[in-house]
C-alpha cells in the first residue's frame, strides 16, 4: 500500500503522522512537524516547511462540514493571536489539510478561506492535492518556487530563439543584453538548485544561449537603418567563407535552436 492510499484510510493522529511521512519523504529536514508544548500545545501549526509556511491538519474520522468550518475558524483565530505575542513572525502563509471523501471543498469553506486571506495569505489541500503533491518535484519548496521564476524569466527568449531563422531573418538588437542580464541573475548563489538536474537544464541553457551569441557576433551582424533590429551580414566574399556560410554555419545555429527547444521541453516536464 503506497502512503496516498495509506493517507485515504486513515484519520486523526495516524493522517498526521502520515502527512508527516510524505512531507518528509518530499522535502527532508525542510519539513518539520510541531510537538505539542504544555499549556501553549502546538500554537495552531502542526508542521512547518522552509521556515515559512505552516500547515494545519483536520482529518476526522466522519467529516461533517460545520465542525470543520469551526476547527478552521479556531485555528486561524489561534495562529494570528500567537503572531500578535511574537511567535510565527517569519511565517507566510498558513496552509489547511484538509481530509474529505469528496472531489474540491465547499463553497463555505472557500469563501472562509477568501475572509482569511483578508488578513493572511491561506490557502488549503485536500486528498486530490496530496496525490498531485506526491507525484511532483517540490512544489512548495525553494527549488519549485526557483523553478517557476526560472521558466517565467526565460520562457518568452527560448521561444523567441526556438522561431527565429537568424541567418535570414532580422533579430531584436537587445537579445544578447538580455541573455546577459538572465545569465548573471541565475548565476547567483541564491539561485541554485539544490536538484542536480534541474541545475544542468539551467546550464545547458545558458551554454547553448551565449554559444549562439558568440557564433553570430563573430561572423558579424549590422544594425537595419531606423530599427531596433540586426541582421546577419553575409560575409561570404571567399570560397572558404562561402562555403561556411552555406554549410558549417547553418548546421551549428539550427543545432543550438534544437538544443533550445529540446531544453525548454525538459524544463516544461519537470513538475512543481
């Protein structure tokens, strides 16, 4: 039996533990669950992940919808009165797991969890979202959230390059300026990937964007009158360089355009 189906038949403290179980499984010590203290219990959280998002777990053993509009009401109440005397301050967003034998939430739970988000951002998974999330790469982690600035950043130039015939066609004049900008960005130690093949797509891309640059600059380019873009310049005034513009130089920039789109199928697979 795998923990999902695990998860489906248990309830109270054993869907608690499993939670704990799958988190664990998912994100290592970037999950920690929450040990009931004393008088102060567990001050509403039940678990923590990345030191910023907190997790509040309601899995009854009969799910009845006014308890749980109760239970939330309580813990929501009780979490924003422990932020007000000095716990939770680097917390960003309170996440319900919730337990039900159907499809979505109700309408009355939505609309509580859109009054919440008056105050604090909460948001709320049920037994659908946990199979998604036991299928998928971090998708609260910092890699994931990496992972979904990175394909934001670099969607549209990817693209760009995927279409454009740049032997015969004219190109944005500023396309170098901003592979260079991206490159220096995700060349920061705050954004590596801690997963190791999520970090070679990153370079693979940037290997094959900047070897395009030098390729074209190289056998040079000049700016059309009145416009932002460059044009290839033929150079061919010698066999041998005739010769490599019809031959050699076409094969290595259709090669990085493959690599491109082949990179940008990758990186698209890959689950958040």
């Amino acid at each position: 039996m795998d923990i999902i189906d695990e998860l489906k038949e248990s309830y109270g403290n054993h869907f608690q533990n499993l939670f704990t179980k799958l988190m664990k499984q998912k994100y290592a010590n970037g999950y920690q669950s929450t040990a009931s203290n004393g008088a102060i219990g567990d001050l509403k959280v039940d678990g923590i992940l990345d030191c910023n998002t907190a997790f509040a777990i309601y899995a009854p053993e009969v799910f009845e919808e006014t308890k749980l509009v109760n239970k939330m009401k309580s813990d929501f109440s009780g979490f924003m009165n422990a932020r007000s005397k000095g716990y939770w301050q680097n917390i960003e967003k309170y996440i319900f797991v919730i337990k039900t034998y159907r499809q979505g939430v109700t309408p009355r739970v939505l609309s509580l969890i859109t009054d919440f988000n008056k105050e604090f951002r909460v948001e709320v998974l049920t037994m659908d979202d946990l199979e998604i999330l036991s299928s998928s790469d971090l998708p609260f982690s910092k890699d994931g959230k990496l992972l979904n600035e990175f394909k934001n950043d670099m969607v549209k130039i990817l693209e760009y390059i995927i279409k454009r015939d740049f032997l015969a066609e004219p190109f944005d004049i500023y396309i170098f300026d901003e592979i260079d900008i991206l490159e220096e960005k995700w060349s920061s130690k705050t954004r590596l990937f801690s997963n190791i093949k999520i970090n070679e797509i990153k370079i693979d891309i940037f290997e094959n964007l900047i070897n395009l640059g030098n390729i074209l600059l190289n056998h040079g380019v000049h700016l059309l009158p009145n416009s932002e873009n460059l044009v290839f310049r033929d150079s061919g005034d010698t066999p041998e360089k005739g010769w490599n513009l019809r031959n050699v130089l076409p094969n290595e920039i259709n090669k990085i355009r493959i690599n491109v789109r082949d990179l940008l199928d990758e990186l698209w697979e890959i689950k958040q």
